[in-house]
C-alpha cells in the first residue's frame, strides 16, 4: 500500500517494494480499500528484497510492526534508512467486514505516515 500511495502522490518517483517471504501477490484486501481511494495495485507483486541489493538507492522504509517481527535488515548501498511501523492487516481475525475494517484502518495509517514523508522529505522528482 505504501508504494501505491507513494506512486499517487508523484508518478515520476521510481518506488519498489520488497520483503523477506514474498508470496508473489499482494492481499487481495489490500487491493480492494486501496481501489476505494482510486488506487489500483492489482497489478503489483511481492519481491524478495535480495533482488534489491545490488542497486543504490536514495531511501529504503521499512514498514513493519517491530512488536510482532523482526524488521529486515537491508545490506544495499542506501543513504537514508527510515522504519514506519505499522500493523499487519492480514493477521486481522473475524468477520470480513471486520477484517476489511482492519485494511481501511491501517490503510489510512500509512496514507497519512507516508504523505507526511514524502511532504517532509526535500525529496522530488525532476
């Protein structure tokens, strides 16, 4: 959700997201609450972050709920490294309305953390 929004807010950012067990596709709740914003990600897939290493990047954020997991560690050439923590949607239990909620939630969560660094970062496209 993070590089879909990412991608929204400047379409000349070059965003690729990653982690350590991808499973090839992204959450089909995911897809959903992000296409109630007009976002389409449906096309996106989950990369193994290995496949990342060898490139130079300017920023790598990492997104996950410290409490749960371990965050990876990314050994590339970056200059700035920047952790956001949020919640796991997917691990949600109950009904579908109630996970689907849950999706909304954290959903709004990174659209706000991730507006908020990209408006602070002095970081644009040319």
């Amino acid at each position: 959700m993070a590089e879909g929004f990412l991608k929204s807010f400047d379409d000349k950012l070059e965003v690729y997201s990653a982690g350590t067990k991808p499973s090839g596709f992204v959450h089909p709740n995911a897809v959903k609450v992000m296409s109630e914003l007009g976002i389409n990600i449906s096309k996106y897939i989950s990369k193994n972050l290995d496949s990342f290493l060898e490139y130079e990047w300017d920023y790598v954020i990492t997104v996950c709920d410290n409490a749960k997991e371990t965050c990876p560690v990314f050994t590339g050439n970056v200059v700035n490294k920047i952790h956001i923590g949020f919640e796991d949607p997917a691990d949600a239990e109950g009904s579908e309305e109630h996970v689907l909620n849950e999706f909304r939630k954290i959903r709004d969560e990174i659209k706000e953390k991730i507006k908020q660094f990209y408006v602070n970062v002095k970081f644009k496209s040319e």
